[in-house]
C-alpha cells in the first residue's frame, strides 16, 4: 500500500514548520510569497491532498456563503453575482447559487445548510428572509445566521444591504420623460409587494406631482419583472380607449417586452412613445432603439454586499440599514420630445450621451 503523504511530510520537503505550511495554505497573507511558493511546489511535488473538510470542521467554518436569486434567468442578477465572487475568491471563499424563483419553500431550504453550519452566511438577492420571524418584528434576529442583503431591502426588519435609491432614480427616470414635454405618463412596475416596486413607484409619483400632474390610476400597472409581463401590461394599456404617450418601466427587462407590444401595434418608437426602462442590462444598448435606462452599479452592489458579509463573518458588528449606491440616467434612443409640446433639453447631470 503507497505510504499517506501527510503535512509532516510538506513541510520536511519544503524545510519549514508543520504550523508554517498550515498557514501557507489556510491564511497565505500571514506568510511571505517566497515561503508560499516553496510550500505549493512541496504540496506539488508530494501529491499532497488537504482535507478541507476536516480543517474546516476543526475551525467550524465552511468558507461558503449562499447566495439566494430570485430568478437566475434574469441577466440583471449576472454582473451583481461576478461582483461576489470577486470578492469571495480573493478571500479564498466559495460561493453556492440558489436560484428560488420566488419559491420559499426553496429559500428555506437554502437557509437550512447555513443553520446547519454547511455554509457560513447567507445573502440574498430577492426580498425574503428564510428564517422565521416574529411578526412585527423590527431587527435582525441574533439566532439567525449571518445575514445580508443586495438589491431589495426587508420592508419592515433592518437586515444589512446595498441597493442604490430606487426613489430617487425613478423621479430621474420621469423627469426625464416630463422635461421631454411628456405628461401622459404611465409606468409598468414591479410586484406590489416588493420594497423596491413601492420605491419605485414613489419615485414615479413624487415627480408627477412635482410636475402639477396627477398620475392617471389606469396607466399604473404591475408585472413581475419579465419580458411577458412588460410584453402583457403594454398591450393592456395600448388597447384602452386614451394610451399614454410615455412609460417608465420598473425594469429593462420589462422595457424591452413593453417594446415589442409596441412594434406588434405598428407603433414606432420613440416617434410615437417613450420608453425608459431600468438596471441598464447589457441587452439595453443593443435593443431597437437602443434603450434608455437608469443604470445601476452591479458590479458594486456585488462586490459591497460580500465584502459586508466577509465584515460580519469576522466579527464585525454589522451597522443596521442600508448602503447605497449611486445611479445615473443613460439617455439613449428609446426616448424623443413629445409632439408640439417640447419641454426644456434635459439637464439632469447623471445623464449620459446617447452614445452611451
């Protein structure tokens, strides 16, 4: 039977300490890089295997962290999960994907391997929390495990997050439209249930107001963030007695399907409507005409919603609320002044050229 090679064995290969190797390849910052190396070329040479498992028992930790998606189908989410692993790989973590689609009983069982110690933390992309909670209650749970959260925020419990300021951006959104001479807005939301859906609808109505007009009810409409549903809620509008001249929509996703109920109308965009979608998802710049959009720094999101969580893990305690992050309007072809009634260029200094 071939002899075990055990770390007794690397760190004779490589003419250090047992505890040196260890830290080589547990905590490689604690060492110096010429030390590491003669460590990796040892493991190398000895076809040395680490049991992580057994290590990571000892240290009571999995160097894993759940990551919960609501719908991994939409593209919004890809650039928001590169941004985690980033981070993660830099700090030698693993992530593990649970997509939900909108399903609890899915989450919870996500949220069982982090109670279960199999993962260390949790952070999730949608708007629910799989542990059970109290209602009415306004913190976060000590029992729970660590926790975060990215691009929605509880309503009610103050749980770490980043997102950017969805009210804030939709009141850009329809300036936007509004500063174009537009004042028969409508807007193509979110579920009525998610935080950043009421935000975002806020935002829509604040800006209206501003602007002296009241938002007509019947061109308020609700979707679920997918093509069919923006596809479903145009449609709807553009077959009532008086359509609207513009649409803020609460996602590009959503956008891109209110654009082709368009077409499927022989209606020509943006002669005939605006369109200002939201998230500036790749697929934006290259849908016809190229869309505009609020665009939100995904990339960011990710990478501060993991570096949080890496905080927390250390020990850390975790400041209640939220981080928010900047937005800015991408003003591109999907948006033209209204007929006979042009409004002031737009000024809004978030906006970026059409060439964007």
């Amino acid at each position: 039977m071939a002899e075990v090679v055990t770390i007794k064995h690397v760190a004779k290969l490589s003419g250090v300490s047992i505890a040196t190797v260890s830290r080589a390849l547990v905590t490689p910052e604690k060492v110096t890089e010429k030390t590491r190396a003669k460590v990796l070329k040892a493991v190398e040479d000895s076809g040395y295997v680490t049991n992580s498992l057994a290590r990571n028992f000892r240290r009571k930790r999995s160097n894993t962290v759940v990551v919960l998606v609501p719908d991994i189908s939409n593209p919004f989410f890809a650039n928001i999960i590169q941004g985690i692993e980033r981070i993660a790989n830099k700090h030698q973590y693993r992530i593990l994907l649970g997509d939900t689609q909108g399903d609890e009983r899915v989450a919870r069982v996500y949220g069982a391997l982090v109670s279960q110690k199999q993962a260390d933390g949790l952070i999730c992309l949608g708007r629910e929390i799989p542990f059970p909670y109290r209602k009415g209650r306004k913190s976060v749970d000590p029992k729970w495990p660590p926790l975060a959260m990215a691009c929605e925020y509880h309503g009610v419990i103050s749980v770490p997050s980043v997102c950017t300021d969805n009210r804030a951006a939709a009141r850009d959104a329809v300036e936007h439209l509004l500063e174009l001479g537009h004042r028969d807005i409508g807007i193509i939301n979110g579920p009525k249930e998610s935080s950043l859906s009421l935000d975002r609808l806020a935002g829509y109505r604040e800006a209206m107001t501003a602007a002296g007009e009241k938002p007509n009810a019947r061109w308020i409409r609700f979707g679920d963030f997918t093509l069919e549903s923006g596809y479903s809620a145009m449609d709807a509008l553009l077959t009532a007695e008086k359509r609207p001249s513009a649409i803020f929509c609460a996602n590009d996703e959503m956008a891109l399907g209110a654009m082709q109920a368009c077409r499927d109308h022989c209606l020509t965009l943006p002669d005939d409507l605006s369109i200002v979608g939201f998230d500036d998802i790749s697929f934006a710049q290259f849908s016809h005409p190229r869309l505009t959009t609020i665009h939100q720094p995904r990339n960011a999101i990710g990478e501060h919603v993991m570096s949080l969580m890496l905080g927390i893990l250390s020990g850390e305690k975790p400041m209640p609320g939220r981080v928010v992050l900047p937005h800015r309007l991408v003003v591109r072809g999907s948006t033209a002044p209204y007929p006979g009634r042009l409004g002031t260029p737009s000024s809004n200094r978030h906006s970026l050229p059409a060439s964007a």
